[in-house]
C-alpha cells in the first residue's frame, strides 16, 4: 500500500485527519495481517477480505465499519472495483441481523425475539 499517495487521495477528496489517521492505521493492520500470509493489499484476492473481517469480529474488535469505509475508499484510490464491490456487499450485510431482530420485537414481541436470537450476539 501506498501509504503516502493514499493519504494526499484523502486529503484531495476533503477527508478529516481524524477520517485520514483511522483508514490508514485500520488498512495497515489489515496489512500487517496479510503479510502473515505472504500476501498485501494490493495483491490479495477479493474473496479473502471477507476472511479478515471475521477475524475482526472474533478478536472482537469494534472496528470492522472502519475497515470497511477505509478498504471502500483505498478501492476507489486503487481502482479496484472488485474490493468496491465486496466492501458494498459487506456494508449491506453487516447490520442485517441487528435489523431482523429489530423487526421480530417490533412484529411479534421482544419475548419472540430474545428466544429466535437466544445465543447469538447482535451489534446493537
């Protein structure tokens, strides 16, 4: 990654520095991951990304919207349509769940609710 080149992209696209700092420490953790696997930014395959957000999750870190903005803005940067994609197909699962059971509560009662999702950890 081209850190220094993605930088002066955000500042171009009117980026806060708090925005800057944030995408960039996120996108070089997630490179620090994929050099563990021989791989980088830049060459890793699409389908992988989605690994390296469960892996988020499962250290339980509250910083997968993040990854995400920041992976969505370095694919514009990189023109790598395919991580813009992937990231937009993320964004739109990510907060399903939250929304479902959001829904049963509302529909049905939160007593339906809590026994469907008994288990399993929502977001919200």
């Amino acid at each position: 990654m081209d850190e220094k080149k993605f930088r002066e992209y955000l500042v171009n696209k009117k980026a806060d520095e708090k925005k800057i700092v944030n995408y960039i420490e996120s996108l070089s953790e997630y490179q620090n991951y994929l050099e563990k696997q021989q791989q980088t930014i830049d060459t890793i395959e699409v389908n992988k990304v989605v690994d390296y957000t469960e892996y988020l999750v499962k250290q339980e870190k509250d910083d997968v919207l993040t990854f995400l903005l920041a992976l969505h803005s370095y694919a514009y940067f990189a023109k790598r349509n395919d991580f813009v994609e992937t990231a937009i197909d993320i964004f739109e699962s990510y907060n399903a769940m939250d929304n479902l059971s959001a829904r049963i509560a509302e529909w049905h009662s939160v007593e339906i609710r809590d026994e469907i999702f008994e288990g399993l950890q929502l977001l919200s």
